[in-house]
C-alpha cells in the first residue's frame, strides 16, 4: 500500500483494537474482531463483545445483540459512520455507537453505520407519508391532517365565496326580458289581439297575477320561496334524491334563480361559467329585491309555449282569458307547463319531438297537473273542498299558426296600427310600435264586425261558384265599412276573406270607382252653391247662382249634349261633342224628358246629373265631396262632365264617413279608428274629435230627404230595414268593372262594394276584371250584392237598438227648369187670329249664376293629358262606348295602391 493511504497511527484505545477489546457499557458494530484475531470464531456478519480490556475473548453476536446492548446501555448514542477525532468517540458516528463496522462503547471505535441509536430528526409541518409508520400505514393520513385539510378547505372556500360576492354585480333586468307585444282591444275594452312587437308578452303588475298562480309555481317550483335567500341548498338535494327515485320533482333551481336566468342573465347557457354568476346573482337579488317583485318578474318573463311568454300571454294562448280571470285549476296547467312546453303542453310538439305527441304530452301534463293541486292542498295553498272542485282537466284552446291574425283581425290591427303612426304627430313610430308594450284602444265593436264579415260570406257562398263558372267567379272581392255618424268612429270593416291569405284591406285603398254614389256629392253642392246663371250680366262674369230645389227639373234624355253653364257644347280638345247616355239608352218622360232632381236621383238618371254637375261647376262638386269626408288624393281629374259619376275611387271607409255626413246633419267627423293609446300606464295618445260643419243642416237634411226616395222606391229598395228610415244609393260603373251601395240610418253609415281585381303579388298588372255574368247575373248592379249584403248587415247591427228618425228637411231653393206659365191671354176680337207662336222652350239649366272656376273646353284637356282618350260612360252602367261622346277620362279604375291612399291609412298589404 502507498505511504499516502496509510492510515496513521491510532490512539490509544481508539480504532478496531479497541472495538475488539471491548469497553464497557458500549456496543459492537457489524464487525466485532479485526482479521487475523484469535479467539472463538464469529459470524461473517460481525460480532458483540463487551467488558474491560483485560477480558478475555469472547464471542459477539449480531445486530440485534448489539442493538439491545446499546439500549440496555443508557449511556451516549449511537455513533455515526464516521470515526471519531479521538479516543472517546466509537466509529465515524461518535462516541459510543457502533456503525456497520465498529466496536460500541463509549471509548471504542466504531466504523460502520450505526443502528443502535439515532440522532433526533427535525419534524415536517405535514407528516405525510407518515415517517413513524411502516407499509400501508404509512399512507393513512391521520385524523389531524384530515381535520386540517377539511377546516383549510371550508376556509378557503368562504374566502373564495366572499371575494365572487363581493365583484359579482346584479345585471339589470335584460332588454329581451322585458319586450313585449302590443295589446290591442275592442271597442268594449275587452282584449282582440297581442302581436306587432318582438316578443308575444305582456307584462301585467303582481297584483293583477292571480294568488292561484302564484302558490301553484311555489308549491311546484320552490316551496320554500317565501323563506329563502335566492338559493335553497336543502332544495337542490331534494331535488336530486327524487330524481334518483324516479318520482316528481321541485327542480333544483329556486323561483329566484329562474327569474334571474330569464330577466337578469341574457346567457342560457348551461355552463359552469353561467352557473356560477347565477348562484352569486342570485343571492343578491335574494337579498335585495322583494318577493313580490321576483315572483312578478319571473311569471311575467318565463316562456309557456306556444309562443307565449308572461303569464298574461300565456292565458290568452291556452284559455283565450285574461290572467285575472284564470281558475286554480288553469293556473295548475299553466304553473305545469313552466317545466318544458315542449313536453307538457297537451296539444303535443311532436314538430320538435317525435316523443312529444299529443298523448305522450297530455298523459304527462294530466300527471303533474293532479300532483300541483294536491301539493297546493299538503302546503295549505288550497283547501281540500276547494281542490275538488277540479276534478276535470281544463279545457284548452286548440293553437293555431297564425290565428290571432286571422279573418278580419289582421285588417284591424292593420287600419289602427296605421292610424297611430299617422296620427300621433310623431309620438309613436312604426318603431316604437315594434318594441312593444302598447295598449292600442280601438273602436271596433266585436259583434258589428262578426256580422258583416258572416253577411258577406253568406252572399259569397250562395252566389258565386269560381269551379263552375272560373271565368266568371274567380277573383271577386268585396269590401266594407260602417262608420258612426256622431263621432266618426270605424266600428267594423270587411277587408278580405282572411287577412293571412288575402293581404289587401278592401275596406282601404281599393281602387275602386264608386260609380253613382259619388251623385249626392253633386245635388250637395247644388243646393250649397246652386247653379250659375248664364244671363247673368257681363260685369259679373258667371253672374248670380240660384240653389236649386229637388222638384228642379233637367233632361233625363239619352245621349244628351252635355253643355257649359253659359249654354254652348262642350267639347274635348278634339272638338268632339259629349253625348251622355243612360243605363240601358233609357230617355225619360218623354216627349218633354224634362225630370225633377228628386226623381233622376232615384232612378240614378246620369244625363241630368251630369248637366247638373256642369250648371253647378265641377270644381263646387269637388270640394262638396271633400267637405264631406273624401280625400282630394282619391278624387279623379275635375276636368270632364264624367266626374260627377264616379270616376273617383275613394275606400269604403270614407264613402261611409262621407255619407255619415249627411246622417249627422252637415256635421262632419274624421273616421277615425284608435280611441286612445297607452304605455306603461301613461296615455301617450288620446284621439280627440274635431267635428266640423260641412254643410248647413238644410243641404245636408234634403240631399238625406232625396236618397230616402232611392230605398223607398228607386234603385235601392232591396236595402229597405222594416220600420227604419234609411237613405242611400247605388252605384254601377263603366264596364260593369264595380259596383256599390251606400247607405244609413241616424246610428250608423256603411259603404259595400264590389269588384274584381287579381291582385295576387304574381299579377303585376292588378287589372280590374268586368263582371257580367259573375253570381250567374246578367250584370251586377249595386242594388244586387252589395245591397243585400247591406241590407242582411244592418238589420243584424241595428237589432236591439232604438229606432231613429232623420229630421224634416227646411224647404231649400228654387225650382229651376220650369216652362214659366204662359202669360194671361188677352181679350182678342173675333177678327184677330190668335197667336200661334209657340211658347219659349224651357232651359235645361235653370236660371242661377255667380262666379265659379266651370272648365271651359280650352282648360278641359291639357295637350299632355292621359286622361284625354275616351269619353267617361255612364254610371248606372251606362253602355256608352264613347262612340257617340267625345274624348273622355279613361274609364278602368286604377289599382289598389294607385289611388293615393284614403286617410285612415293602411299598410297590410
């Protein structure tokens, strides 16, 4: 061995000598004897020995034996593995403990590691594994450490809980939550329909949600609504016990929570993000906001099916009731259906679900329904006495897609939804209106409107066969309206056969001529402005104007020359004459042809009122007919004799409320449909009546006293109401393209017309069509149809009410037209011959002027007219050509839309 690997010289009594010497009181290592030593043999493991120096050899044990003299020992601990600097310490671990190679004692050497004793070692502040346990115990955590662990936990979990209460902030009630529809209502006040917003809801205050509703959700949902703080921690574990049972469950979510998810969390997601801010949301709204407020909010936003949301809808979708009228046991179904439409709804959603069936979902619905009662009985909400009385599962209106708008209703929402925009000076929008929450008050009376849409069908359906006679049944429309003549209120309309089906509102913006019943604008304005006198002096241009009398007296010959007031031919820009014809060429009171106004009205004569038009000036005709309610935007062109037949096409709407003018003695009202709006419990429109005098009360009260004779005996008798007065008038046009009746009592005025037109969106020329032939009729007449469907209307509207009489006209006028008496005849001599001279011919014009703005033919007909082309036929269905006349207007009525609209406004279709 090298000199530097020799070890030095140990001390005296150190080293393996002395470990084999043995001192006393120490240990042995694993080794006792060095090798090469005498004495009993020992094991290869090692060897024990002990005792003083002198002793003599003895035999060592093992480790255990060392292990126990060490203990037995009770002297200086184990030693290391190192050996000690001196001769007091024993092997490399100190002073008296044997390594794995080393003597014990506390002056022997020792080598080795020692076993024998250990050096005190430093505790972890978490003891797992488990350093004084062996095996499996060793990975058995104590209890210390589990009660630490569970108490850090919960700690950590209220602080976490604090921090999230603390940021998480309550969202206010989400824009969606609280859109609604409009609400529109009957004359009566009673609700017609609720749609025209984004969301079919209306929200109705907490006083107005039935109690029924109210403890059916909370005995169904969260029975411990009224207690708890938004969560109910014991309600979720019940909740999924049940459901682990397979029996009825409450959910585990409170009334709180739901209302938070659909008023206040715009996400529904079912994520745990989600769930997290709802739970802390939730417990905030617990602790802020009061119980009647989240129990309003929750049923006024939670969806029912069948595309209601709020209570409110939902009661109209499922009893066709307002909430407050609902019963427990409706309140049960709709408290029912809150857990998933799709699934409970009794009309099945099989669309969505082909497990959803109308059995599937009533067998469902019936099930919860019972248990919602009983459970209202076991909370205390309902008495047992009370709950026997519902025994029966409710009845329910069958749903149908698009039904609230269909037949008249559409037409309805459409005329007043176009008068609010029209006539709220801005207030309310076409937008405003599409966010919802409006209550729209209309005047339309409910039984008025269901009559006249029933007396319509009744014609329709026992007069025209489109399958058997498809040239001349197909596309016929009628159309209808009946004002009140003291305000001017829109009580019913006919628009169309369905407002889903046929999208143009008949009783609005037509098109359609109205023929003959535009006349009594004439004798209006006769008697209002009378007749000009064409001999009236020169410095006074049209001179003076008598008003004339109805025993006035024009020709009623056919294919009269039509003239000026000043008695010249008028003439088109052609120069050709204007010849005016007759229904069927008929002359009248031949040979004279001379015909009173009464009489040429009753027979709808056109060749007198067509010269009375003239006389009188069309200009004076015109603004009779706008006093009186018609709109200048639907008045055809002034310039031609036609005009006083009806080339014009104002809406039925406005044909009723012109002649309700006359009804109401000269006073005339705006037709109007909206009697007030409101929102959010403010009145944001009032409609307030501006009447005003058209007509003083004896022009209005004897153009009434001449359209009674057309009903009493003319061309209207078909329109006659046992033991009522009624005055009115026919109207046909050129073409047998429409035909009208218009007439009224004191109560009420109502305009029917007739026509056809395609108007599907396919036909883009909406040509009106002739209806000769059409109802198996040689020809329709206004005193046909329309009167019937008049006359089978009003005795159903009038029924009930008391019997009116119109008042006795005032004497009006002059008689113009008279053969003025011949003068007395002289004494002759029986020499003189008498005279033979025949007497003056009588004037067809009468004796009247004073200034108007009469056409003359050079102002009649611009170079650039189009309305220059034919010669404007006859009424009555005249059979006119335009042969025999000159240039004319052109006789086709425009398309609907084409007319400039008739005020009250439309925008269906």
């Amino acid at each position: 061995m090298s000199e530097h690997r020799r070890k030095p010289p140990q001390p005296q009594g150190g080293g393996r000598a002395a470990a084999r010497r043995g001192v006393p009181g120490t240990s042995s290592g694993r080794r006792a004897a060095p090798r090469g030593a005498t004495g009993s043999p020992t094991s290869s493991t090692g060897s024990h020995g002990s005792g003083a120096p002198d002793d003599g050899d003895r035999s060592y044990g093992g480790r255990a034996e060392a292990r126990r003299a060490a203990q037995r020992s009770g002297s200086v601990g184990s030693g290391g593995r190192r050996r000690a600097a001196d001769g007091s310490g024993a092997g490399r671990g100190g002073a008296g403990g044997g390594g794995r190679r080393g003597g014990g004692g506390p002056n022997g050497p020792g080598r080795g590691r020692g076993r024998g004793g250990h050096e005190p070692r430093k505790k972890r502040f978490i003891d797992y594994p488990r350093a004084e346990k062996d095996g499996l115990r060793r990975w058995v955590p104590s209890w210390r450490l589990v009660t630490g662990l569970f108490v850090g936990f919960l700690g950590g979990m209220m602080a976490v809980t604090g921090i999230a209460y603390a940021l998480v902030a309550v969202p206010k009630v989400d824009d969606a939550a609280t859109a609604q529809n409009n609400v529109y209502y009957w004359g009566d006040g009673k609700q017609m329909v609720a749609t025209g917003g984004e969301t079919n809801r209306q929200i109705i205050d907490y006083d107005k949600i039935p109690k029924e509703m109210r403890t059916a959700v909370i005995s169904a949902e969260n029975k411990s609504f009224e207690d708890d703080k938004g969560v109910d921690p014991m309600g979720i574990t019940r909740a999924v016990v049940n459901m682990a049972k397979g029996g009825e469950t409450q959910g585990g979510s409170t009334i709180t929570q739901q209302y938070v998810k659909n008023a206040r969390l715009g996400d529904q997601s079912q994520t745990f993000t989600r769930k997290f801010k709802e739970l802390f949301i939730s417990i905030k709204v617990g602790r802020t906001v009061s119980k009647e407020e989240i129990m309003a909010g929750y049923l006024n936003t939670a969806y029912y099916g069948r595309g209601a949301y709020g209570i409110q809808a939902a009661a109209r979708a499922y009893f066709g009731v307002d909430a407050t009228e609902l019963d427990p046991s409706q309140c049960a179904l709709l408290a029912t259906v809150l857990k998933g439409a799709t699934y409970y709804d009794p009309a099945g959603s099989a669309a969505v679900d082909p497990a959803a069936t109308q059995e599937a979902n009533t067998a469902r619905a019936t099930k919860r329904w019972k248990w919602i009662l009983d459970e209202e009985v076991k909370d205390g909400h309902l008495t047992a006495e009370t709950r026997a009385k519902y025994e029966d599962f409710p009845k329910l209106q069958n749903p149908r897609s698009n039904a609230q708008l269909g037949g008249q209703v559409g037409y309805l929402v459409d005329l007043a939804k176009a008068y609010v925009i029209n006539n709220s000076n801005g207030k309310i929008t076409a937008n405003d209106l599409q966010q919802g929450g409006y209550e729209i008050h209309t005047t339309f009376d409910r039984n008025k409107v269901k009559k006249l849409e029933k007396s319509v069908e009744k014609v329709r359906k026992a007069n025209l066969k489109p399958k058997l006679r498809p040239d001349k049944d197909t596309h016929v429309q009628f159309g209808g309206a009946s004002v009140n003549p003291k305000d001017g209120a829109i009580e019913a309309i006919y628009g169309g056969e369905d407002a889903t089906k046929h999208f143009t509102n008949n009783a609005d913006q037509t098109g359609a001529q109205v023929g003959s019943t535009f006349k009594p604008f004439v004798l209006a304005a006769a008697f209002k402005d009378g007749t000009r006198d064409k001999n009236g002096p020169p410095d006074q241009g049209e001179g003076q104007r008598t008003i004339v009398n109805p025993k006035s007296l024009y020709s009623g010959k056919n294919k009269l020359k039509i003239q000026n007031y000043d008695g010249s031919i008028w003439k088109d820009k052609k120069g050709k004459e204007w010849l005016q014809t007759n229904d069927g060429g008929q002359d009248y009171n031949k040979p004279t042809y001379q015909i009173d106004l009464r009489e040429a009205m009753r027979e709808s004569v056109n060749s007198a009122y067509v010269q009375l038009g003239m006389d009188v000036g069309l200009d004076k005709v015109q603004d009779a007919a706008i006093a009186s309610g018609i709109k200048e935007k639907s008045l055809a062109s002034s310039n031609y004799p036609s005009f006083s037949l009806g080339t014009s096409s104002p809406s039925a709407i406005r044909m009723a409320g012109s002649y309700a003018t006359f009804a109401s003695s000269g006073e005339q009202n705006e037709p109007f449909s909206v009697k007030k709006v409101e929102h959010k419990g403010n009145t944001v429109f009032q409609h307030e009546s501006q009447t005003k005098r058209a007509f003083d009360e004896s022009v209005a009260d004897n153009v009434t006293d001449v359209l009674r004779t057309v009903v009493e005996k003319g061309t209207g008798t078909s329109a006659q109401l046992p033991g009522r007065q009624v005055a009115g008038k026919t109207g046909t046009t050129d073409g047998n393209k429409s035909a009208w009746f218009v007439g009224y009592t004191p109560q009420l005025s109502t305009a029917i017309s007739m026509y056809r037109l395609d108007d599907n969106e396919g036909n883009k020329k909406r040509e009106f069509l002739e209806m000769y032939g059409t109802g198996n009729q040689k020809k329709i007449h206004g005193a046909s149809f329309p009167a019937e469907i008049w006359k089978d209307y009003m005795e159903q509207a009038l029924k009930g009410q008391p019997v009116e009489k119109f008042p006795v006209p005032d004497p009006i006028g002059s008689v113009v037209g008279e053969t003025p008496p011949p003068p007395p005849t002289p004494t002759q001599s029986k020499t003189e011959e008498p005279d033979k001279t025949p007497p003056p011919t009588p004037s067809k014009t009468g004796t009247s002027p004073t200034p108007s703005g009469s056409p003359t033919p050079s102002e009649s007909c611009s170079d650039w007219s189009w309305q220059c082309e034919n010669d404007g036929g006859t009424s009555e269905g005249g059979d006119t050509d335009g042969s025999t006349g000159g240039e004319s207007p052109p006789t086709t009525p425009d398309p609907p839309g084409e007319d400039g609209g008739n005020s009250d406004g439309g925008i269906f279709g």
